[in-house]
C-alpha cells in the first residue's frame, strides 16, 4: 500500500514523521506541485528514515527538467539507499500532438534509465494509448482519478505489454464538517477537470461531463461509488476501495489524503491510522 504526501498538506518535516509512524505503508509518493519541495530529496529523507520501505516522486514532469542534472540527483540518491528509490515521471501539459508527446516521453524514460541501472520508473498515463506505448519502457504506470473500471482496462492494457506494476490514487477529502470535505473535493475535482487530458478522461468514463459546472450531492456519490475519490471516509469504505481496486488489476493502492487547513499534524497523523488500521 501507498500513501502520497503532497506538500500543501505536509510540511516536508511532517511527511518524513508521517512515514516513520506508520508502518503499514510500504510505498511514499511525493508529488512534484510546489516550488518549494524537492521530491527526490524529500524522498532520500524518508528512505533515510526507514530502511523497509520505497519512496520517490509521484510525478515529476519531465520535460520541465534538466535531465543532466535530475539524472545526477537520481544517481546520488539510488547510491545511498540501494535502490529504494524509484522515479515517477509524467508530461505535464504539452504543446506537440499527443502522439509526438508520447514518444518523446519514452525517449526521455530511455535515456534517464540508460544512465541508472537498477532505478524503476514509474510513468503517469491516463489513457490507454499511453499504458501502451510505455509498457516496455515504464516499469509502472500511476493512475489519477481513476474509476475502477478504467484501472482495469489500463492494468490489463499495461501488462500485456509487459509492463510490471500499477499504481493507482485514491484520493480521500477529509474535514471536520462534511460540507467542507465535499467543497475540498469538487474545487480539486474541477480545477484537474480544466485540463484538456484530464477532461478528455473524464468524458470517456462518463463522470461529470460538460464541466465546469455544479457538482451536486448525486455526482459526490457516484464518484465515490465508481472510486474517483472519497469524501471523510471510514475505515471500511477506504478498504472496500482499495481491495476493489486491486481485485481490477492494481498492484499497489496508494491512499492521496487532502485535509482542509484546521488539522494539527497530529490530527491527521491519528487519522490516517484509525483509517488503516
């Protein structure tokens, strides 16, 4: 199982306390949205924490990078935790043809592998197409979003390829009020909504078509039922989920908590192990 640890939730310091309290979560995803926090040294601290566990960025966009220099930073990073780390790797918008931007993707997973031996990458792909062309390059895929039907179809798609592991989010909105909770979710839900890969996903797996627009109590509920995200969950349903979402062909559910602001790290350390058990 994996938890992500986004840095508008957790301070860097609280990510690294996080891991070291909870020990049922054997994969940490740092995702690359700030300015600020650097995943692949966040994820050296952690991995320096514990010897019994993997982390790395969840996804860095690569073609926003120096590759000379984030593939030194990889380098030195797999050196000093035997290989624990791994590279997780998305486009990010792009200008070319979606094709041309695939392909290129794949040129730079080759050339970032053929410098580090032993280093497993991991490449975000929302659609088929995607799971497809980096199925014999990407070890793994990361899905966002996903309902379970479209993790299955995207695992099964992987995997024929030869492609390896599939990860996929589930992400959780958490507040005292409910109210909040599901306000916290539908700002997320839109504003990844207004990105043409995003809301070309969502139109195929026919959740929440025509957006923006309002999201009403009916839509909440079924994109919790198909798995697109849960709104203060119990520790029930996060498992139903995750089991589910295993039972379609993922190999590690990674648990992407969001808490609105009134939460002390504590809090939301003890909440995520009464959710876990």
């Amino acid at each position: 199982m994996g938890l992500a640890l986004r840095s508008n939730i957790f301070t860097p310091k609280e990510s690294v306390e996080l891991s070291a309290e909870l020990r049922s979560f054997s994969y940490f995803l740092i995702p690359d949205v700030s300015n600020e926090v650097d995943p692949i040294a966040l994820s050296l601290s952690i991995l320096s924490k514990r010897d019994d566990c993997r982390a790395g960025s969840g996804v860095i966009r690569v073609f926003e990078h120096d590759l000379s220099y984030l593939t030194k930073q990889v380098k030195t990073v797999q050196s000093l935790t035997d290989n624990r780390f791994f590279l997780g790797v998305g486009t990010g918008t792009v200008a070319d043809a979606p094709s041309a931007a695939i392909k290129r993707f794949v040129n730079v997973i080759n050339s970032i592998r053929s410098t580090n031996a032993g280093l497993e990458i991991y490449a975000a792909a929302l659609r088929e197409k995607i799971a497809r062309m980096v199925a014999g390059t990407a070890d793994g895929i990361i899905l966002n979003f996903s309902t379970f039907s479209h993790a299955n179809r995207m695992a099964r798609t992987f995997k024929s390829g030869g492609g390896k592991i599939v990860f996929s989010y589930l992400k959780i909105f958490v507040s005292w009020s409910r109210e909040r909770a599901e306000n916290l979710a539908k700002e997320e839900f839109i504003k990844y909504s207004n990105l043409p890969q995003y809301a070309s996903l969502f139109e195929k797996e026919k959740i929440l078509t025509g957006l923006p627009r309002e999201i009403t109590g009916k839509d909440m509920k079924m994109l919790q039922e198909k798995g697109v995200l849960l709104v203060n969950p119990s520790a029930s349903e996060v498992n139903y989920a995750l089991n589910f979402f295993v039972s379609n062909g993922v190999d590690v559910p990674v648990i992407y908590p969001y808490f609105t602001s009134n939460y002390t790290p504590e809090e939301k350390i003890n909440y995520l192990k009464k959710l876990i058990g």
